[in-house]
C-alpha cells in the first residue's frame, strides 16, 4: 500500500529527476568530447539573452531540491560555491546534491505538510505551509530548470529523448 | 491542516500549472497581435527539428492532465480533435482541459493510489500504481509540456518571466 506522507512527496520525486538531470549532462558531456566541441558553448549557452545559461540551471535544480528538504527537515542547507564551469563540475554537483537528499528520513519530514516556510527571495518574502512549497514551488522550479537544461542541449544537438528525461 | 490525498495532489496541480499555461499564451497572443506576427511563426516553432512545435506541446500538457484525472477516476477521457492553428484555439483548449479537470470530485479519487494503471503507448505498454503514475509520469511530463512551451515563446522574444510559469 503506497503511503502519502511528505517523504513520499519529496525524497523520491527530487531523487529520481535528478538522477535523470545527471544522465542527461554525462550524454552532454560525451556529446561534447565525441564531437570535441568547447564545452563552454553548451555550458554558458542561453535560449535568449536575460535567460540563465545551462550552468546556472543546472545550479538551481539543486538547490530548490536540497533548499526544499533541508528547510522541511529543520536542518542547515548545504551551502555549494556555483563555480562550475565544466561537465564534471556539474556532475559532481547534482551527485552531491543526490548524496544530501539520501541522507533525509522519513521522520525527520513527519508532520511537516502544514510547517510554516519563510522564503527570503531578491524581491519578496514568501510564506508557505510546507505542503504549498513542495508543490507550487519546488516541484514546479524542479522541473522547469532541468527542462530547460535539456532544452538547451537539445537545441544544440545533443542526442537526448523524453525517456531520458523521464527515466526508466 | 492538509490533507494527503491523491486528489490533492493531481486536480490543483493540474489546474494551477494549466491557469499559468493559459496565462503564457495569453500573452503570446498579445505579443503576435501587438508585432503583428504571423501566430504560425510561433505555433510551429520547434527548438530542434526533431522536437514537438509549440501547438503538440501544448496538446500533450492537456492530454496528460485529462487523461491523468479520468484514469484515476474510471471516467473516459474527454477526446480533442488536436487540430489548433491559432493561440485563440491553443486557449480554448486549455480552458476545456480546466473544465473537465474541476469536474472530478475528491471522492472519485479516493483510494486510488494502489490502482492500477495501465498506459498503451506508442512502442509500448506501461503499467504503474496510481501514484507512481503521477508522481514519475503524468507530472514530470505536465511541466515539461509547459516549461518547452515557455521555452519556446522565450526563444521567439515573448516577454515572459519565472513568475509567469509559477502563477501568483
């Protein structure tokens, strides 16, 4: 019997896309040395100019999942230095990321669905119950940065399809 | 207090990621008419050649929002024609995929986490519970429509920003 608590809304949903994100930068990343392209091209490239280039993407896949668990769980945010600027550096990121959000139990998230969650943003304070924050925002931001990601080495070539995205 | 239930977490996300949906081609039409573009220039574009135009991507984020509601319930699933050629009829289909989805009841989706759902695609069957269903395709693929739809309006210059996709 599936069991709807707020571990199973998170861990595993975070878990497995950014398992799927890590599969699609290492065929990004062949793609790159097969083709012995300059990986900066795809890593800073844009779909238009006030967009995010893919690193920066890739940056806040990770961090919406780590920033949603830790702030569920009540414990510190690991904090990364977004210097990275190759295909290992991002990676390595998203690995790292998967390795904090393994390290979170189901109890550590019991009760949390109605826990008050204080948002900092650049603009505004958000307010959300931790129900609200997983699924208006750190699901929805989720997949919208690894989307773009694939979207953007789509874009320039590189051999991806929808199961890659999806996973098995 | 929330509750954890398989119709919260189906029929509001379906139906906020929709009402931003159609908040995005709004204003996309509102660009084309103000540019006075050809909306085909739009509703064709596709990010690579192999990629889905903007008017498939649009059917799919429907069809898996119609389809992920009315297979959990046991109700058929409403059929479209998949004929749009302007934003008018994009929105259009938006609004009845909305309608269709504020139909269904909390009690129709009661229990429905352990059923099972059996998926005839194109190269295959695929068969999941209820809520793996959802959680690892009908959601995943809902914001993938919608963040390449953004994508897309993006590449082309609409002005749309983050706020846009995540809704208020």
């Amino acid at each position: 019997m599936a069991t709807l608590d707020m571990f199973t809304l998170t861990v595993p949903v975070f878990s497995r896309a950014l398992n799927n994100l890590l599969h699609i930068l290492q065929k990004a990343q062949a793609h790159v040395e097969a083709k012995q392209l300059d990986p900066a091209a795809l890593i800073q490239f844009r779909l238009f100019p006030d967009m995010f280039p893919l690193a920066r993407q890739v940056q806040i896949a990770t961090d919406m999942s780590k920033g949603c668990v830790a702030r569920l769980a009540g414990v510190e945010i690991p904090g990364y230095a977004d210097n990275e600027t190759t295909f290992a550096d991002l990676i390595a990121r998203v690995e790292k990321t998967l390795a904090f959000i393994a390290s979170i139990t189901p109890a550590q998230l019991a009760d949390t669905a109605d826990k008050e969650i204080v948002l900092p943003l650049r603009v505004r304070t958000l307010t959300f119950s931790g129900l609200v924050y997983v699924q208006s925002f750190a699901i929805p931001n989720l997949y919208f940065h690894i989307t773009t990601s694939y979207n953007i080495l789509r874009h320039n070539g590189v051999e991806l399809g929808k199961m890659d995205f999806l996973g098995q």
